[in-house]
C-alpha cells in the first residue's frame, strides 16, 4: 500500500532473525522473488496513485472532506493497529499461509473498492484493505528472508528493493495519465488493477513455492490489536470532526476516548504474557528516541504528501498526469542513495545523517509553504526542485534511521524493534491526515471569510471572484500545513542528535547489518 506514509518504511525488516537453512529449493526461489515483488506492488502502486487520485474521488463520490480523510484513514488505521499481528501471523500459520491470505483479502476488498458506490462504503472497503495489507506487507519481505538463504539473502531483498522503488516511482506516473486522458472515473481502475497483479502472486505462491513450517508456537495478541485500533480511530476520529461540519461537538469526548483508551492498551500490553508490542524496548533511550523522530518526520512526510496533490490539482488546476510527477525524486533518490548514505552512516554512526536529513526536509517543507504563502503558482520550477530536495533529505534519513532502530536494542530483539519502527510511521501517517486537515479547514475558512477579501499578504490581492477568493485560501491552508510540519521535521532532527548514537557501529553483531 503504500500510503504516502509508507515511503521508506516499507524496507524494515519485519522479520525475526531465520536459520541458515530454508525451506525453498534453490530452483524455486526465484519464483518466491517474484511472487514478492507482484504483491508488493500491489500495495505501493494502489498507495502512491490513491494521492494523485484523491481529487477525483471526492468529485466523482461527491466525499467531503471528513469522508476524503478517512478514505486515506481508513486503510492507514487497521494497516498500523494490525502490522504487528500480521507479522506474527506468519510465525504462527507459516509464512506463505499468511501471505497468500492477506493477499487474497486485499484483491478482494480492492475490487470492493472499485465498485463502492459512496464514500461510505469505499471507507468501510479501505480498512478491510487495510487488514489485508497488515498481513501481506510483512510477508512480501518475510518470505523472501526465510525462502533464500543467509549469504544470498542479501541480494535477494536489494532486488525485492528495487522493484519496489520503479513501481513506487512509475505508479503515480502512470496513474496520473490515465486520468489526465479519461477523466475522474477512472479511479476506479486503480483499485481493479489489483486483481491480475493479485493472482499472479498466489498461484506463484501456491504452484511453485513449497509450505514452509511455522517458525514459533505463539498466540496472536487480538485484544492488543482490538485495543489499538479503537484508540488510534478514536484518536483520529476525534482530530477529523474538530473540522466537519456538524460533527465537532464530538471531537473533544473522541480525543478523550482515545486517550484512555491508549492508556488501556499500554496497561494491556504491560501484563501479556507475549504482548505484539514490547514496552520494555522503550527503556532504552537510543530506540526510543528514533521512534519519536520517525513519528515526526512520518508525520510531516504523509501530511504534505496527502494534500499538497490536492491544492496542485483542485486548487492550482494542474492536470494529474503533470502531479504524479512529485512521487518521482523521492524514490528515485531513495532507491539510488540509500545503500551508499547507509555505508557512510555504518562509518560515522547514525546520528549526524539522521539529523542533517531531517533538516533538508524541514527546508524543502519550509519552502513549499513560503511558494503557497506568497501565491507562487510554479509546478516545475518551484514544488518540483523542493520534492527532490524533500528526496534528498528522506535518502539521507532512510537506511540510517534503519540501523539505529536496530543496532539500539539487542540482536534477539531486532524483529520487534523493526515491527514496532514500521508501525511508528504508520500511525504517525495515519493522525497527520486527521490533524493537518483540521487546521487546514479552520485555515481556508478564515482566509476564505477574510484574508483573500482585504488583501492580507499570502492571500493575494482582493478577490473580483469567488474563485480567486478560494485560491488563495487553498494556499493558505496548505502553506499553514507545510510550515508546521517544517518544524516537526526540525524536532526530528534536534531528537536524533541528542538521543541516537554518533559511533561508529560495530557490525557485524552476530546477524549481519540490517537491509532497509
């Protein structure tokens, strides 16, 4: 899926650390590569073009802007509560079990999708997606690290890496183009593409590939997951309806609801006896401190990714086939740089890449609220040059990140680390849509009522029509969202140089340097 909050985060290893020895053929495994690779794209071509096609959603469904987040929220909520039972489902029923389930279930609610008549019924197809997505998504890497072995495993997810990157890159691209040159309704074919790409993979999985064996005799923690997921809908529910029309006495009690509920799930979690997420991992400072940073730097990343496509086609007026280009620096420049900065970041540790990263993305964020601000209406020579800065300082962060998750905690903890990193970015994803659009709506509303009237500067001058008047509130509101996530991206920096280690790493500790 991949959500506009999943760049990058994709890459953690969801994994436990595997024996030697696998289950697959050697004469079979190219097949689980490829099975791999088809289902991956199944979530990150179905994410990175649902951005661009967000704007002909809610014109062709008639969505308002509550239901046009929670078409976003929807997937992201169940995806975050759900990921780390997922990854345990494949330890618990065997890895290719799994996967095959949770593709199934995503092909199934996609075509749900593609024929969902209201906002509504597409929200309620998107979290089903959603828990798809929470099995399948760790298994597409899982599979591949127990399938081949140790000293090819490597290469194995570099090219797993890779394709994934092209269909990230490509997918907005291509989606754009297609509406661009058929017009809003042919979002629906987004959802529907899903389905070869889906079959393909589970009769790869199911003709070619061999049952593996469960690794671990473990319960699933489904009161945990349940908990999670009523405290981060309550959580994002009550940030939504601080906006929506009619529905904003209720985001007080819904913030308050998820609060509690929160604390349930930690006291929860605290007295499992194989809880899915491991609070102790907390304790330590260098993991906890990377966490903080990827929920800010995932924040700011999914906010700006969400609704800067929206102002650029419903409120600048640019074709979807020219927008679905501002996808394209940030996986190129990931999948190109990566594997070097994570080599420099293995010689000087982790801290200063992490830090310097997040600072070029806090100017590029910063840059494109100064462009909204000031009503500079400059696709390619303005949001363009800025995304591919915003790439650069995400290639900086990627890898490194990574390896401070992992090299804070104890090799036997890695698996747990990453999981619990991968779901960090995902709910920080998941309450920046609710959050951002909030202030964007209390934004546009006061620009829209005063600031484009009067002539305030970054408003424009005073508007002769209704159009220009929404404009540059539309500027307003985006350039509010930019600029506060400018500043989450900056805390992410100050986080990761005050709490994340600046030595060298002593790989190899027992099990190699993590792939991301």
């Amino acid at each position: 899926m991949r959500s506009p909050s999943e760049v990058g985060a994709e890459a953690v290893p969801l994994v436990r650390p595997l024996p030697a020895d696998t289950f697959c053929p050697q004469s079979r495994r190219r097949f689980v590569l490829i099975a791999a690779i088809l289902a991956s794209a199944l979530g990150f071509i179905d994410g990175s073009i649902l951005a661009i096609a967000t704007p002909a959603i809610r014109v062709d469904l008639g969505a308002s802007f509550a239901e046009t987040q929670w078409i976003s929220n929807a997937y992201a909520l169940t995806l975050s509560a759900l990921i780390l039972v997922g990854g345990a489902a494949g330890d618990l029923f065997g890895v290719r079990h799994a996967f095959v389930a949770g593709i199934a279930l995503f092909i199934a609610a996609s075509l749900a999708c593609a024929v969902a008549p209201d906002p509504p019924m597409l929200i309620a197809f998107r979290a089903i997606q959603g828990i798809g997505a929470a099995i399948m998504v760790p298994g597409s890497l899982a599979i591949i690290a127990k399938a081949y072995p140790k000293k090819e495993r490597g290469r194995a997810i570099g090219i797993w890496a890779a394709a994934s990157a092209l269909t990230t890159a490509l997918g907005p691209v291509l989606g754009g183009v297609v509406l661009s040159a058929f017009g809003d309704g042919m979002w629906r074919v987004i959802f529907a593409v899903n389905l070869p790409l889906g079959l393909v993979s589970i009769y790869l999985l199911l003709a070619k590939v061999p049952a593996d064996a469960p690794t671990e005799k473990r319960s699933l923690d489904l009161g945990g997951a349940a908990l999670a997921t009523l405290a981060f809908g309550a959580l994002a529910y009550g940030l939504t309806s601080m906006s929506a029309e009619g529905e904003e006495q209720m985001s007080g009690p819904s913030i308050a609801a998820g609060a509690v509920l929160l604390i349930v799930f930690i006291v929860f979690e605290r007295r499992q006896r194989e809880p899915m997420i491991d609070l102790s991992l907390f304790r330590v400072g260098a993991f906890a401190g990377a966490n903080v940073a990827t929920f800010f730097l995932y924040f700011a990343l999914s906010a700006n990714l969400f609704y800067l496509p929206m102002l650029l086609i419903a409120g600048w007026g640019l074709r979807a086939a020219e927008v679905g280009f501002i996808f394209l620096p940030l996986s190129v420049l990931i999948a190109l740089l990566s594997g070097p900065v994570g080599q420099w970041s293995d010689r000087i540790g982790p801290r200063f890449p992490i830090a310097s990263g997040s600072l070029v993305v806090a100017v590029a964020f910063a840059g494109l609220a100064s462009l909204a601000y000031a009503g500079i209406h400059s696709f390619w020579w303005g949001v363009f040059p800025l995304m591919a800065l915003m790439g650069l300082g995400m290639a900086l962060v990627v890898s490194p990140l990574s390896t401070a998750v992992m090299t804070a905690v104890e090799d036997k903890d890695t698996g747990a680390a990453s999981g619990i990193n991968n779901a960090v970015s995902r709910i920080g994803g998941l309450i920046a849509v609710a959050a951002m659009g909030s202030l964007a709506a209390w934004v546009y509303a006061a620009a829209l009522n005063s600031g484009a009237a009067s002539g305030i500067p970054g408003f424009g001058e005073p508007a002769p029509d209704v159009d220009a008047a929404r404009l540059a509130a539309s500027d307003a509101a985006f350039a509010a969202v930019a600029l506060v996530t400018a500043l989450l991206c900056l805390l992410s920096a100050i986080v990761a140089w005050t709490t994340v280690s600046g030595e060298r790493l002593p790989w190899p500790r027992g099990s190699g340097a993590p792939q991301r």
